[in-house]
C-alpha cells in the first residue's frame, strides 16, 4: 500500500452505536470519520441491540459523506459477534482494541475475508485499525504493523495505555511510543494516527490546538476523538496549511524542471531539495486534494 492510497482521516469522531439521538446528529459534526462504537460506549446489556441496530447507523452516517468504522469488542466472543453485524456495505474499516498481535489481526482479517465473500462484498474492502493499549502490544509495534494488508492504520489509546506503563497521559510521556508508532506505521505503508495527550483534551481547545500542531510534526496524521469541539481543531490542525501547499507544489515544480534538464536535485529558496523532499512534497498535496474533493 503506497501513502497515496491511504485514507486521510483528520478527525475520527466516536459515537455510540446504542444512541440514535447522536448518530442521527453525526452528519452535523464535520468529522472526516465516524466510529459507531460497540466497545466501551455501549454497556454490555445493550450491545446485542447495539449490534442489531448498526445496518441503520450505518446507512445513516454513510449519507452524511463521513467515513464509518465501527469499534468492535476486545473479546473473542464478543468480537465474532460484532463482525457478524459489521461487515456490511458501507463501512470503511472495523477498529480493533487492546491489540495484543499480529495473530489476533490475522484471525480478525480471516474472519472479514469470510463475510466480506458471504455478502458479495468486494474482497479486501474493509479495512483494520489496529488500536495499542498496552506497553505489551508497543513491544511489538513493527510485528503487528505489518500482519496483514487489511490493516489500514495504527494508533495509540493513550488513556489505556498511560495507565498500563503507569505514566500521566501527557506530551511529555506519549512523545516516545507514539514516535515507535509513527516508525512502525511508515515502515509497513500504514496510516500512523494519535496525538500526544490525552483523548479528553477539550476543555482548553487552544492547548488542543498546540498538541494537534506539534503531533502533526512528529507524523502523525490524524486521531481519535470523543467531543464534537476538538473535530474543527483537528481537521485544521491535520490539514496542509496555505503556506505549506504553496512550499509543496514550488518544490514539486522546481524539481521536475530538474529532472527535464538532466538533474537529480535542484534548489528552492535557498534549500537543496531532492527525492525525499519531493515525496513529501507530493504527501502534501495528495492530502490536500483528498480534502478537497471531500469539500467539493
């Protein structure tokens, strides 16, 4: 899978898939995703109705023009449940918690390819998030990166996984394992997403905002998020800004006069730029115009 293909999911919104009140006002929100949750948005006495439910969630939020996932159960039991009900037309990709391997993926991808060619559906169409909540699971980042070619992106749960290396879920403590997860992400040609801090970062959204910033720098290319008021945030904040688009496409350009008069590098601006500065270059331009056409 080449970066050009992946999708571009500034914002991932969750929404509990046993509330039609809030997946009816979904479309509303502006994420580029949302993930209609089974796990821990939903009691345990109200999934089977969750479940039972999500056909109609689906079609709901996939009108809106959002991207829908759905966040499944961590159990082997419930699990099986949950893709009975959520491979279906309509959904991007199933989210996996507390991933503890590659085998787990592997298992998970097997059992989509199943159902997928059950219903007629186009092999491979779904998608896997693989979601770290563990210092465990991080220990073996680069392996379950790379388990199967339906893991689309990789991300942090920084609550969970805070807890587990019995650490505060700040910038300072989540540089680290998000950097290894940035790393293992671009290895296998995955979507590396997260932000370093806390998930229910969005009582001061100028903080946010600076988090957002500094995250994208490091990598990483959108996240998961709980409140509608940190969507804008990240949609801007993981977004190419003008400045950065005028940068990418005067580098792009000068390069490939480069290349017409037989040089494998060229100057811009007072920089030397050569292939890796072009592919990302062309990285930001790619993202820009998978927004816009969103937009269009």
């Amino acid at each position: 899978m080449t970066n050009d293909s992946l999708p571009v999911w500034r914002s991932m919104l969750f929404v509990p898939a046993n509330n039609p009140a809030f997946i009816d006002k979904a479309h509303l929100r502006g994420a580029d995703a949302i993930i209609l949750d089974l796990e821990d948005g939903v009691p345990l006495a109200e999934k089977a109705a969750a479940r039972q439910g999500l056909a109609g969630a689906v079609a709901r939020v996939a009108a809106s023009g959002a991207e829908v996932v759905v966040r499944i159960n961590a159990s082997l039991r419930l699990a099986a449940a949950d893709l009975e009900s959520a491979v279906s037309a309509g959904v991007r990709a199933i989210c996996v918690p507390k991933v503890t391997g590659a085998s787990q993926l592997q298992w998970l991808s097997q059992s989509v390819a199943e159902l997928e060619l059950e219903r007629g559906l186009r092999a491979g169409e779904i998608g896997l998030i693989a979601l770290i909540e563990t210092t465990a699971a991080l220990a073996r980042v680069r392996e379950i990166a790379g388990s199967t070619p339906r893991l689309v992106a990789i991300t942090l749960g920084p609550e969970d996984f805070s807890a587990s290396a019995g650490m505060v879920p700040e910038a300072d403590s989540l540089l680290f394992p998000n950097q290894q997860l940035v790393f293992a992400a671009r290895t296998a040609g995955i979507l590396p997403l997260g932000f370093i801090g806390s998930i229910g970062q969005y009582g001061d959204l100028d903080a946010f905002r600076d988090t957002i910033a500094r995250s994208r720098r490091l990598g990483l290319r959108g996240g998961f998020c709980i409140h509608p008021d940190q969507v804008p945030v990240m949609n801007a904040g993981y977004a190419p800004s003008p400045e950065e688009l005028a940068d990418a496409a005067g580098v792009v350009a000068a390069y490939e006069q480069a290349l017409v008069e037989g040089r494998g590098a060229a100057q811009y601006r007072g920089a030397m730029i050569d292939a890796p500065v072009v592919a990302r270059a062309r990285e930001i331009l790619a993202t820009h115009d998978t927004i816009s056409s969103r937009a269009g």
